[in-house]
C-alpha cells in the first residue's frame, strides 16, 4: 500500500511541474537596467563646463532630464554649460523592451563669483548698462534692528537691453538711529529691463505710484513721489489736515516726503520702507557717489524706468573749470495757496507739497530733473525738489511697473 502511495505521488509531481500538461514553458524572466552617470567635476563656476559620463546596460534608449534634456545614446559623454547657480541635477533614465527601467542622478553645484561693493564709491560714467555687467555682492545691517543682510546684483546684457537683478537690499547699512520706519525691510527680489540706447519720446511721461522710478547700481529702488497728501477727512491726518498714506490717486496737493517735517521716517540715506517691505529712495542716497568728483564728474548710480542713466549730484563746469553740484529747475513758489478748504492747504507756499514748486528754468536741469552733458542725456540728483527725477524723457519699460 505504501508502494502505490509513492508511485501516484510522483506521478501527481510531474503533471503539476510540466504546466497541466498544456506544453507552454515560462517566458524569459525580466531584466533589469543598471545605469552609470558621472560627472569630472562636482562644483564650478556658473558658465563653465563640466563633462557627464555614463553607461547603461541592457538598455535601448535613454533619456536626459533636470539640468539637461533630449534623447541620449546608451552610453556616451557630453559637456554642458552651468547656468544656474545652486544645485544642478542631471538625471539619466535609460529603458529597454523587455526591462525594468533604471536611472541615475549627479548633482553639480554652480558657484558665482562676486564682487563685493559694500560701502563702494562708484566711477563709472558709462551710459550703457552693458559696461556694468557682473555679479555683485553686499553685506550690510539694519542698525535699529541689529540684522545683518546679503545684498546682491547681477546684470546680464543682450544686444539692445540689460537685466538687472537684485533682492533690493542697499550696499550701505539702514534703518539708523534717526530713521523711524513703520516697515521693516525685506528682500524682494526683482528683475529690471534698462534699454542700451534710450530715445527721447515725443514728450514727457509722468512719474506716478504705479512705477518704481528707477533702480539704483545698489539693487535699490527709487520711488520718489509720495502717497502723502493734504486729505484733513482721512482719520489719520494731523492738525494740519496732512496725511502720509490713504490719499485717492486723484489727490492733489502731495506731500514732499524730505521737505515735510516728519521726512516720513526716512534714514540717514533718505530712504524708507514701504508696507510690503521694499527699501526705496526718495533723494540723494548718500552712497555710491561722494564729494571728490573726477573725470567729467559724479558717476553713473542707476538708471531710471526708460533706460537713461541717473548721474551723482557733480558736473565739471565748463566756464570756470571747477565741479559743482547741477542745479534743480525748480524754484519756489511765492505767495499763498489760498484760503483753506477741504480741498486747500492754505498758508503760504513752503516746499512741503509738490504743488509749492514749479519749473522756471532756474538751474541747470530740466523739467524731468535731467539734461544733455558731455553728450549724454541723464538725471542728476539734486539738493532740492524733485531730488531725483519728476517726469521721463523716454519710454517706461513694463518691468518697472510695481
């Protein structure tokens, strides 16, 4: 009995172990894809190139993805230019017909070197962004609230036009002792486009609230006119019916920001902060430019909204051969405003609103606060209204609008 148990036994084995009987055999197990990428150099330069290796096996094809793209072969070399800084992933995923797919990943970080302009007195004079292009660097501190910040700027330059990229923290520390700023500063990061050859337009464009004015060589914005005005319903007005903020767009009689008493809280460098935290100029930043003008005079500091340069406060006089700072055109008004209303500050003309002053051709400069000089149409800062710039001679870029 035992016998015939074995025998029935081996022969239920045999039918399991041949598939029922049916004759089919298993199709071949599946493969897998083991793949090779390496790089000869894991850390450079942005704008230098490094060389990737790889091989694969039991591969068909393969496809490059991250910090490059395209089809590749199955195994292979390439050399690819770092254009980003930070980390850069490069990532090879290789398949074939009957195989699991497999994929490697080399990180290579982009290094950018910089130039460290913290406190820097500039010389340039140039008119073309392009002759300022490279990585620059600050590190600089908010005195009142005791914290340090990275500044940066990069400008690039394409055949009609620069970019200018920056996180808008000055080259200079802020926020001093005699500053009072209701905000406090922050990066913000922003990408400007400043024309390499600017024309005059067929006339002048306002500066309003809805555009940065210019950018600065620091990164810095400039936003000269206020959001100030004589508004005596606004709850926040003082005695006088004045108000720093809460004014309608169509509000006249705007508050001058470094004439009215408070200077809105501005620093040492006539700047503040606005809500969302952007540092921003509304006169002489008093940096990147001095009192011991060479050459023709100060240097370029920035440019404004239509891609003309802004110019330190220095011209070389021709007449009398010495430098001197370039005269405002505007004069102050003399009188009175009238009687006071709701919608009139009254008193005698004083300087603390834009409508106190008026172009008579006084100085040196222009209406929009600039002029032609050494060939070159650019703004000046000024000692008085309007400081900086009060209109554009030539197109705004769009990449200025706030």
């Amino acid at each position: 009995m035992k016998n015939r148990i074995l025998i029935f036994s081996s022969s239920l084995f045999l039918l399991v172990s041949c598939g029922g009987g049916g004759g089919n055999s298993d199709p071949d197990p599946i493969s897998s894809i083991s793949v090779s990428l390496s790089v000869n150099n894991p850390e450079v330069e942005v704008g230098q190139s490094i060389t990737l290796n790889w091989t694969s096996s039991n591969a068909d094809s393969c496809i490059a993805s991250g910090s490059w793209s395209g089809e590749k072969s199955i195994s292979g070399n390439e050399q690819v230019t770092i254009i980003n800084s930070g980390i850069n992933s490069f990532i090879l995923t290789c398949s074939g017909a009957s195989a699991i797919s497999g994929s490697a990943t080399v990180d290579v970080v982009g290094v950018t070197t910089r130039i460290d302009i913290t406190n820097n007195i500039f010389s340039n004079r140039s008119s073309d962004c392009a002759d300022y292009v490279e990585n620059y660097a600050s590190n600089v501190r908010d005195l009142t609230r005791v914290i340090d910040f990275e500044g940066y700027v990069d400008i690039e330059a394409f055949d009609s036009y620069c970019n200018l990229l920056s996180d808008n923290i000055p080259n200079h520390d802020f926020n001093d002792s005699s500053a009072n700023f209701r905000t406090d500063a922050a990066e913000k990061d922003r990408v400007f486009v400043i024309s390499r050859s600017p024309q005059q337009a067929s006339q002048n464009t306002p500066i309003s609230g809805q555009t940065w004015d210019a950018v600065m060589l620091n990164g810095v914005v400039a936003d000269v006119k206020s959001g100030g005005c004589y508004y005596p319903s606004e709850p926040r007005a003082d005695a006088d019916g004045n108000t720093e903020a809460g004014c309608p767009q169509s509000a006249q009689w705007r508050l001058v920001p470094l004439e009215y008493s408070t200077k809105f809280g501005a620093d040492i460098h006539n700047a503040h902060v606005q809500p969302d935290g952007t540092y921003h100029y509304h006169g002489n930043p008093n940096a990147m430019f001095d009192d011991n003008p060479s050459g023709a005079g100060s240097p370029v500091i920035g440019f404004a909204a239509d891609g003309f340069p802004i110019y330190g406060s220095y011209i070389l006089d021709s007449t009398t051969g010495t430098y001197r700072k370039a005269l405002s055109g505007y004069t102050l008004k003399e009188g009175i405003r009238g009687t006071q209303t709701d919608s009139n500050p009254g008193g005698e003309y004083s300087g603390i609103y834009e409508e106190d002053w008026e172009w008579t051709d006084a100085g040196d400069l222009d209406e929009c606060n600039g002029m032609t000089y050494e060939n070159q149409y650019g703004y000046y800062v000024t000692d008085s209204y309007p400081f900086i710039i009060n209109c554009f001679k030539g197109n705004v870029d769009s990449s200025f609008r706030k």
